[in-house]
C-alpha cells in the first residue's frame, strides 16, 4: 500500500493541475472549490495568499483543501479516511487560529473533532445547507416584472441589497463595511454578473452568477427584501437567470440553500433544482492557551 502524501501547490494553475479532474469528477459536489480556482485566475481574495493542499496516494489524488485567507477552510471530499488528519495538522500549522471549515456534513463534523482535540477549541454549526444542481429548468408561476441586467446606475441600491443579503445570510455582526468594494467586483469583473428583476419601475429580487467550473456556474447570491417575498419574485428570478446560463451552453447551474429555511428549498425544487448533498459550516473559537487551562 503506497503511504499517503501532502502536496502544497504553489497557486492556483498548480492547484488545478493536480486536483482539477479528481474535483471535476463531481462537479456539483466541488462548485465552490471549482468556482473560486476559477475566481482566483482573475482576482485576488483579500491581500493574503491563497491556501492549497492535494493529498495522493501515488498518482492518485483523495484529497483536497483550499483556503483564501481569512475565510474558513473548504473540503473536497475525501477517499481515504488517513487524508484528513493529513490536512488538518497541516492547517493547524499554518493557521492555528482557523476560523471553520466548510464541508460536505460527515468530513465537516469529523475536521472539527479533530480541531478540537489537538486545539482544545470548541467548535459549533454556523450553517447547514444543502448543494442543489439543475440541468432542466421548470418555468416559474409568472409573476409581473422582468430580469434586467445590474449596471453602474444601480450601484448605491446594490450596495445596500448586499449588505442586507449578509446581515440576514451570515449575521448581524458581520462586517458590512466593504460592501461598496463587493458591490464595485460584481459590477466590473468579466466572470460574473448580477441580474435583478424589476416591477413596476421598482428592483424586487438580486441573483448574481459567479464561480465557473468545468461545465457550469453557481448562482448566488440570491436576495429579494423581506417586504416583497411571497409574490414569486425570486423563483422568477433565479429561473430566467438560470435558463439563460443553460441557454448559453452550461450543463449545469448550482447554488446553496440554508435548510433551516424549508421555504427556499421547496422553491429552488420547484423549477427544477435537485438536491445533490448536504455541506455543513463549522465555527471554531479561539485556541485554548495554557493560560486559559
């Protein structure tokens, strides 16, 4: 039996070149991992480099990790059980001050055992979602309005749509104070766009594109204001923008749902998403130090 062995690629093209069929062989289950080696081709991710890891047993990959500092490590599944305390040693010494991880739910839970006992940190679910793919979509009941594409006049009503999208999203104490710079990335990159509906001269519901991988794309985020929800706006949205992607010749479009919200994963289903698994976000508190012994 070959023992396994942690590769450290240099960046992105290297990452992809050993890791990119074994992720591209599902596809959906990797988008994220996917999507933001494509995103980083093009864009940084903050100021801190980038953190990429490939576990091999010969020339076979099992394995792989990805990091863009200072957001929470990302899993790719793992077919040998020995490769995760692989990875996970390895990021303690780099990062021993780890925020999370995000994982398909089994990996993601058995990390943060392992976090735990060589840390001594506590570890607690931030969210539960659930990977959707669609290749066919089921059109929307129809709703008044239509999708336009965002443009600069726009920016102040997208900065402030973002910002309520990651209040509600991720938390109320969640730092908002780059949403200007956010809004700038979507409304300027190439590879990706933002879509919003519009009815009767007003904006109803945000989608954003964004995230290519092999053979599709990742749709988020998704937002419609808490005053206009249940009249459709968001089915209509996410399917005229999803239709478009698969008219343009993507096989497939991906997004994240939270289960904790039944409602937008009946909606998703309904035109035609289909669950592929489900990925859980682990939070880590700070190390233990003997001081705190």
């Amino acid at each position: 039996m070959t023992a396994l062995q942690l590769a450290r690629p240099a960046d992105v093209h290297a990452f992809e070149a050993v890791a990119g069929p074994f992720l591209a062989a599902r596809e959906a289950e990797h988008n994220l991992l996917l999507g933001i080696c494509t995103n980083l081709k093009t864009r940084p991710y903050g100021s801190l480099p980038p953190y990429f890891a490939v576990v091999s047993e010969g020339d076979r990959v099992v394995a792989a990790a990805l990091r863009t500092p200072p957001l929470n490590l990302l899993l790719s599944a793992v077919d040998e059980p020995a490769a995760l305390p692989l990875i996970a040693a390895d990021v303690l010494r780099e990062y021993p001050d780890l925020p999370g991880v995000l994982a398909e739910k089994g990996i993601a839970r058995e990390f943060a055992e392992l976090w735990r006992a060589w840390t001594g940190a506590a570890y607690r679910i931030k969210t539960a979602e659930r990977i959707f793919r669609c290749t066919r979509v089921i059109p929307a009941r129809p709703v008044g309005g239509r999708i336009r594409d965002a443009t600069r006049a726009d920016r102040e009503l997208i900065v402030e749509l973002l910002v309520a999208f990651t209040l509600e999203a991720i938390g109320p104490d969640e730092d908002t104070s780059r949403a200007g710079v956010v809004a700038d990335g979507w409304l300027e990159a190439r590879e990706r766009r933002l879509f919003l509906w519009e009815d009767g001269g007003r904006v109803v519901s945000l989608v954003g594109v964004s995230g290519e991988t092999p053979h599709g794309i990742r749709i988020a985020p998704v937002y419609t204001p808490p005053e206009r929800r249940g009249r459709g706006y968001a089915s209509a949205c996410v399917a005229a923008v999803t239709q478009g992607q698969l008219d343009a010749g993507r096989r497939f479009c991906f997004l994240f749902t939270d289960l904790a919200n039944p409602t937008s994963n009946k909606v998703y289903q309904q035109i035609g998403y289909e669950p592929v698994c489900d990925v859980d976000e682990y939070r880590f508190d700070p190390p233990r130090t003997q001081a705190d012994s």
